[in-house]
C-alpha cells in the first residue's frame, strides 16, 4: 500500500546518502544494482582463492560456485562429488567452491591417510555447524571439536565394545522376527513390494528400541508416532535447505538470527522423549540391556563399567579413560541417542535395499549366500546368534562390496585447525579449510576396483584386499574419528539380511528400477521413487530344516 509520508522519510534518507534522483524507483534500483556489484565483485575475488595458490580447481559459476545442480536439487550431492573426482582425475588435489567458500578434494590415498590419521592433530574437527543454544541436539559426537569431541568419545568409546553389542542382538533378532512376519502375506502371494520403506520401519523400530529405550512397533504400524517424527527430522523442506547452506558459507547470520537447522518442534519431541525415559527408569529402577541405559550409567557415574570388550579401544582413549570423571547431562544424553538416530537410520536401511537390489539382480550370488546362511544356521539350530552371524564369512563380503558401491555418505569432511602445508609441495592451507575426501569416488575408479559398477563380493576376499591401499575403503570413515556405531550398524544390517534371506527369495519384477536411480534431495545415496522387488517364499524343504 502506498504511504506518502514513509515515501518522503526515504527520499529524505536517500538525499542525505547522495542518491539525488527525483524518482524513488530510481534511487533504490542504483542501490540494488551497486550492491549486487559489490556481491558479485566479491565472489568473483573468491572465486581466485585456489588460482592464487597454484591449486588445479573446478571451474566455479556466480552465485553457487561448484554447487549449482545440488543446490537446485537437480542432481544428489553423491553425483556432485563423483563428477568432481572425475574432473580431477590426474591430480592428487583439487579445489572446488561451496558458493564463495572454497574446500579441497583430496584423492591420493596417502594424503588421505594423512588428513585422517598421521596428521590428525591438524584435522580433528568436522566442520560441521552446532549451535547447542538454539539447538540441543547438535551437541553430539559427531559435529563436536576438539577437546569436547575426544571427551565424549572417550566415554562412549565403551558403549560399542563386543561385549555390549552382543547385549542388544537379541533386541535385533526380535526386530527380525517382526520384519519377516510383515513380509508374510505379501510373500505368500509372490507379490510385489517396496522393500525400502519397509526396512526404513525395521531400522525404526530397531533405534527406537536400543537408543531410546521405547517400543514404537513400526513394523505393525507404518503410521507410528515415532516413525512420523522420523521422517519429519529428513524431510528436505525449503526452510532446511536454506539454514543447510547457510550453516556451510555463513553459520554466524544462523546464530545471529537464532535459526536452528532442525526444527524446533523435532528436538523439543526428542529431548521429552529422552528426559521420560530416563526419569521413568531411574524412579522404577528399570533397567535394560540397550544403548540408552548405558547412557544412563553414564550419567550416573561417569564411565562405564570395565568389560571384556575394552580390548577394542584405542591406545589413545584406553590413556584418557579416568581423566573425565562427569557424568552426561540430560541434553547430552538427548543428543547422542539422536546422533545413533541419525547415524543408523538412513545408512542402514538404503544399505539392505542396496544389498537386496543387487541380490536380486545377481541371483547365483544371492543363492550362494542363501546356502551359507543355511549352513550356519543349521550348526546353531537353526537360531540366528551373535556367533552365527560372525560365522558368516561371504555374509561380510556381501555387505562390504554393497557398501563400496553404494557408500551412505559420499564423502569424508574434514576441517583444518591450523595452517597446514600439503606434504611434498609448497601449498600452505589457511586454518579453517574444508577438505573433502571423495568416497563415492575412490569406491568407483577402476584402478583400484576394476569394473566398478559389477557387483562382485570376492572384491573383498583376504588376497584382494592385500593389493589395494587401505585408505580406497572408506564407508565408515577412518582414524581416530571413524565411525563409532560401526559395529552396530553392521549388526543391524546382517541381522536384517539374514532374517530375510532365511525365510525368502527376491528376484526383480517390472517395477524395479534398472538402471538405478538416485534421490537429487539426499544427501545420503538412497534410491529414487522406492524400491520394487518380487517376493516369495523359499521352498518347504527348508521350512523343515529349521523345525
């Protein structure tokens, strides 16, 4: 609506700045037009970073730098990174820009091993945005710095030992069961079905149980609450796309403006959540065998109790046990058991759907897994054990190569502490430069998996794994800051696999996406449109092997 007394205020206004134009219109597009010349100007400046310092770079386009077809969600970030690695193919480094903020790809596998190992010192944080005041549940293990981040490590280190995995496998089995028991109808018709969804309810239910100490039953009810607030903390709305960018090139206007890129009414959710938990197990003495009760015990006492299992810790965290004697307090309880939500979710379950996927386009490998899997089982009576489950050598394969292939997270980041100069050249790196390390990339290039985009599990025999360089593997990360739910991840896949591979058989249907495609809006490599397979159940000769 016009108003004539505010048109005058800012006429007045714009005459004092020296803008002298009798047109308003006027006045405020030479103001537009001079500041978007200072904005281009500067990112143009930006834009020299890695030419200055003799760096070979992608070539980077005004506003978004590098970024342009993730940013409009074109194209998933997984492709992103593929097609960097592709173009700096040949060098061992390479810079690229997140709008006007530059980052460096390293691909020599000895630099990456410096970045993540022998130069740890220098590269031990993220970089990724937190805000505990605007948002609780980001002060967890994973987007922590520094001296806090080895803190709680060295306290959590403990809860992902053998001897506590093996406290919560049968949670795991029991999850099994219910997965088989919802595929059954649908099985014995030899019918169709979107497997995806279906595991992302299995990894639910599974997290729901061992981190937060609750039933949820999504299995049984696809429209559980917890599974509808889960969905809710990955949808890509617009309003997380733009607190996700600007946490990457301008976190401070994030924490001027106190914007949270989680929603508000999520970790209000989450943190009852847990506080309920806690005080209702604390007032009933109830006690479980899940991760959430060793937060507990964590809280309580400081550290956790000495097992057998301590043999799996680090010689750096087995130094620091004893030095950090607090207990957790209730917002860093609520945000570790978020962590293990966001770590285990989407990971696992896009990992079984890319495991059944390639199993039903590779029918001889998915028999000859069936038939280990029927082995070992019929050595442990037909009951899926901790033991069984390690028996399972091409079990492992199986899942390594899935994981190779379709890595969750395409790269590794990193961010420098200090000023760090790249080992047998003259490039001195500013403190605070984000290094990228492109797993998708090293997974695919065919000098170190030849044929990349063949699914063979031999990939990972014992012989073959000898020839490559260690740091060509990366779907955990590596180091002293390599994943810590690993191990439980893992579990939960095999224990997923073998449910289902025991009891059916899976085979493409004209439904099934061949070639795949991938979701532009995850950031974690997850199919686009679902996954449809065809289900059945195995013959009865089996069915009786197990009675």
């Amino acid at each position: 609506m016009y108003n004539p007394d505010l048109y005058a205020f800012i006429s007045v206004l714009l005459t004092s700045m020296g803008f002298l134009f009798e047109s308003l219109l006027l006045d405020v597009g030479v103001l537009v037009a001079c500041a978007l010349l200072v904005v281009y100007s500067y990112f143009k400046w930006s834009f020299t970073y890695w030419k200055k310092l003799n760096v070979p770079y992608v070539e980077p386009c005004f506003p978004f730098g590098n970024f342009k077809e993730v940013a409009m969600m074109q194209k998933g970030f997984a492709y992103f990174c593929r097609d960097v690695y592709t173009r700096l193919e040949g060098h061992r480094y390479g810079g690229i820009y997140f709008f006007s903020k530059p980052g460096l790809f390293f691909l020599d596998p000895d630099l990456i091993k410096d970045v993540l190992v022998k130069d740890f010192s220098t590269f031990h944080d993220r970089g990724v945005y937190m805000n505990e005041e605007t948002d609780p549940l980001s002060g967890h293990l994973f987007s922590l710095p520094g001296k806090r981040w080895r803190y709680l490590r060295i306290k959590l280190t403990p809860t992902f030992t053998s001897g506590k995995m093996k406290m919560m496998f049968q949670r795991l089995v029991e999850c099994g069961d219910e997965l088989k028991l919802c595929l059954e109808n649908i099985a014995g018709r030899g019918g169709v079905i979107e497997i995806k969804d279906i595991l992302a309810r299995f990894s639910t239910d599974v997290i729901s149980s061992c981190a937060f100490g609750i039933e949820c039953n999504c299995l049984k009810n696809e429209d559980a609450e917890f599974r509808q607030w889960g969905r809710k903390v990955f949808d890509p709305s617009v309003k997380r796309i733009i607190t996700a960018i600007l946490s990457g090139i301008a976190p401070v206007v994030l924490d001027k403006l106190k914007l949270s890129t989680l929603d508000s009414d999520v970790s209000k959710y989450f943190l009852k959540m847990v506080q309920e938990t806690v005080e209702y197990r604390e007032k009933n003495n109830v006690k479980r065998n899940d991760f959430m009760q060793l937060l507990i015990q964590l809280k309580e006492k400081g550290s956790l109790d000495s097992e057998q299992g301590a043999e799996d810790r680090t010689e750096e965290e087995m130094n620091g046990i004893g030095e950090t004697a607090d207990g957790l307090s209730m917002s860093s309880m609520a945000a570790q058991a978020f962590a293990f939500f966001l770590a285990g979710f989407e990971t696992s379950s896009t990992t079984m759907t890319f495991c059944l996927y390639e199993l039903s386009v590779n029918p001889d490998i998915q028999e000859r897994l069936r038939t280990e899997i029927d082995t070992v089982l019929e050595k442990h009576d037909g009951k899926i054990s901790y033991e069984a489950v390690q028996e399972m050598s091409f079990l492992d394969k199986v899942v390594s190569e899935t994981l190779r292939k379709y890595p969750p997270l395409p790269t590794v980041n990193r961010e420098s502490s200090k000023k760090y100069k790249i080992p047998e050249t003259d490039i001195v790196l500013d403190t605070g430069t984000r290094v990228f390390i492109p797993v998708i990339g090293l997974h695919h290039d065919p000098k170190y998996y030849p044929e990349p985009d063949r699914f063979d599990p031999e990939r990972f025999s014992e012989e073959e794994k000898q020839k490559r360089h260690h740091y060509v593997y990366l779907p955990f990360g590596e180091g002293p800051r390599i994943c810590i739910g690993m191990r439980f991840g893992l579990m939960q896949t095999k224990v997923g696999l073998v449910s289902l591979l025991s009891k059916y058989q899976f085979s493409v249907s004209k439904k099934t996406p061949v070639p795949l495609m991938f979701d532009p809006r995850s950031f974690i490599l997850a199919p686009a449109g679902g996954m449809w397979l065809q289900i059945k159940k195995r013959s009865m000769e089996y069915a009786e092997l197990l009675l």
